[in-house]
C-alpha cells in the first residue's frame, strides 16, 4: 500500500514522451455492442474508424476503443490471438479507451462475473459489473470533469462499480460517491456510454492522450 491508501500499480509502464504520438486511425472492437455508435463519433470528430474484430486488424491503428454492450459476450468472441495482440499494443503505449463493458474489460479484476471471464488487465483496476441494476434502471445525467472543460451528459446502463485502483490511476469525474472515469496513463475508462450522446468531448479528450511511434 501506498502512503495513499492505494496499491502500487501493476499493469505495464508507459513508453517515454519522447516517442509518443497522437492517433490518426482509431479501431473498435467490433464483436458485440455499441461499436457502431463509436465509430459515428470518430467521423464526428474526423478521425477514420476502423472495426476490429481480428488481430490482423489491429496493424492498422493507432488506438483502440472497447465499447460498451455486454462483456463476457465480448470476452467470449474475441481470439486468443486479439486478446494477445491488444495487450501488447497497450504495453508497448497503444492508447486504449473502455466504455461501460469495454471498462469491465480493461480492468485487472471483475467482481461478479462469471468463473470463466477474464479481462484484458490493461488498468490496475477493480470492477463490479451491472452495479447500477437492470436495464430498466438506466439512466441519462451529466458529470463534471476538467477533463472535458465541465459538465458533460452521460448515459449509465447496467453500468460497472469501480472497487479498487493502483495509485497512480487518476479519478477524471464522478456520479455521487462513485468515481466513473479513469485514466492511466493514455488508457481512459468510462463506466458510462458517452458515445450514446451527441457531445463528443469525451471523445476528443481520448484522441488528444499520446500513443506509442511504430
């Protein structure tokens, strides 16, 4: 434990400044869920999205975003060889973004889930799935962040609980008492699904965190 209270991190470091770029193409993970409204958003912001649903298909990106849906689907759907190839890219300083499921798959552990589900670990974090209820429990409000310049609408469906993160795993925005945005390093989880709205902050605020040189 740190003086913070907080574990020290256990997911990999990230590649110095000095090698790092901004993403030019973006792929999403395009198995299940809302993969299509995320790629809408990057031509929203100008940015040529790429589906992913082979590890072939990560040569072609710079960045990766994990939607939200449903995550042991995902898990289930994904080849060994992507599972592989995604986190290696994220070691080597790929930047990554998780919403809602896409946030369950990036953490390190998922209180919850099914024996057999196993994330990605690409954010020493804990999560709790489907911690804000059933589907009939969603919900649409705003959240506050400086990460976007203020207030923002987000949409919660069968939304993950953060239950635990390393130190150096930064708080971006809250709902209540719980923290729903995360960034480590240039991996950034959200608990909620911004690609649901029409404001492309969140977005935006991913495309402007640095990615490893190839």
């Amino acid at each position: 434990m740190s003086a913070t209270g907080r574990r020290p991190s256990r997911v990999a470091r990230d590649v110095p400044n000095e090698r790092l770029r901004r993403p030019r193409r973006v792929g999403v993970l395009a198995l299940q869920g809302d993969f299509r409204e995320h790629l809408a958003a990057l031509r929203a912001c100008e940015v040529e999205g790429v589906p992913i649903r082979l590890a072939t298909d990560l040569d072609a990106v710079d960045a990766l975003i994990l939607p939200g849906g449903e995550s042991t689907t995902m898990a289930h759907l994904m080849e060994p060889a992507l599972k592989q190839s995604i986190q290696q890219r994220a070691a080597a300083g790929m930047p990554v973004m998780g919403t809602c499921a896409g946030m369950i798959l990036m953490a390190r552990e998922i209180q919850d889930g099914r024996p057999d589900q196993e994330p990605l670990k690409l954010m020493d974090i804990g999560v709790r799935r489907n911690a804000y209820g059933r589907q009939i429990d969603s919900f649409e409000t705003e959240v506050e962040s400086a990460a976007i310049g203020g207030a923002g609408p987000a949409v919660f469906i069968r939304a993950p609980q953060l239950i635990d993160r390393a130190a150096d795993v930064e708080e971006l925005a809250r709902h209540g008492d719980q923290a729903v945005a995360l960034k480590q390093g240039n991996r950034l989880a959200l608990a909620f699904h911004p690609e649901l709205t029409p404001d492309r902050r969140w977005h935006q605020y991913f495309l402007s965190l640095d990615g490893e040189t190839r």
